[in-house]
C-alpha cells in the first residue's frame, strides 16, 4: 500500500530528477524547476567567492544566467539520489562529466547536494564541492586572461 508520504516523495523525486537533468547550456530548463523563494548556498565556497548565497527568483536567476556563462558541458553523471525520512528532502551525489569546463578549464568535479523540494520546485539547494578544484581552474583561466568578468558573468 502507497502511503501519502510516498506518493509525495515520488513526485518531488520527480522534481530532483529534473533539475540534474536540466542543463545550464539552456538556463530556462533549471530556471522553471526553482520554487520563487528559492535559496541556494555554496557552504563550502572557496575564499573570495563574492557571493555564496542567493535568495528568491530574482538572484537564482542571475546566479544560473551568470553560472551559464563560465560553466561548460556540465552534465551530473553517477547522480545517486538518496531519500530522506522527510518526503520533501533529498541528498545527491554527482560527478562532472568529462569535459566539464569552468571558464574553460577543466572542471572534474564531484558534489553532494541537499536539495529539499516544496510546491513541486526546489526551495533550498546546498551545494558542497571541493573548494580547490573550482579555485585551480579560476587561477588557471585568470593566467590566460580569462576571467567571469571577461566572459559576461558577475559572480559565482
């Protein structure tokens, strides 16, 4: 028998399935799955980070045009998607497919998300990364004059 509680962790499954497969190439595609009081966080941003945190439409907006702009072929692969007591919470794990570029450095990446889900969109996103492989590829694209700011974007 299918309680509520699973009924509603399926859907918002559904919710987080989406956002990983969204891609920032087309930043409207992750845009319409984030809930309008959103709030994403980099807890474990490295140091001269502007901004780590954005809240509400308006900044999430910004931050993934902006993130469309330095980032490239980022594609999550070996999501592993873990379910919480809590049918509105979830933890993922992920890697950077080959090829991920950030201002076109290589960018292997890995991640763990916690994502929680309300209304059918994403209201929180905490995104922890290791911190020196996102500052390598800064300071190698900044040694061959690429910086967000020559590329377009304003922020992290």
């Amino acid at each position: 028998m299918t309680t509520s509680a699973d009924t509603q962790r399926a859907q918002n499954r559904a919710v987080v399935e989406a956002f990983f497969a969204s891609n920032l190439d087309n930043p409207e595609e992750r845009i319409a799955l984030w809930h309008p009081e959103g709030v994403k966080e980099l807890p474990f941003a490295p140091a001269g980070i502007p901004q780590t945190r954005w809240e509400g439409r308006d900044q999430i907006v910004a931050n993934t045009v902006n993130n469309s702009g330095m980032f490239e072929n980022i594609v999550h692969t070996d999501l592993v998607i873990h379910e919480c007591v809590d049918p509105s919470l979830f933890v993922v794990t992920s890697r950077m497919a080959p090829g991920a570029r950030f201002l076109g450095e290589p960018y292997p990446q890995s991640f763990v998300h916690v994502l929680r889900v309300q209304d059918g969109a994403i209201i929180l996103q905490q995104e922890y990364f290791n911190a020196e492989i996102l500052a390598k590829a800064e300071h190698d694209a900044r040694a061959q004059g690429r910086t967000p700011l020559s590329r377009g974007a304003q922020g992290a």
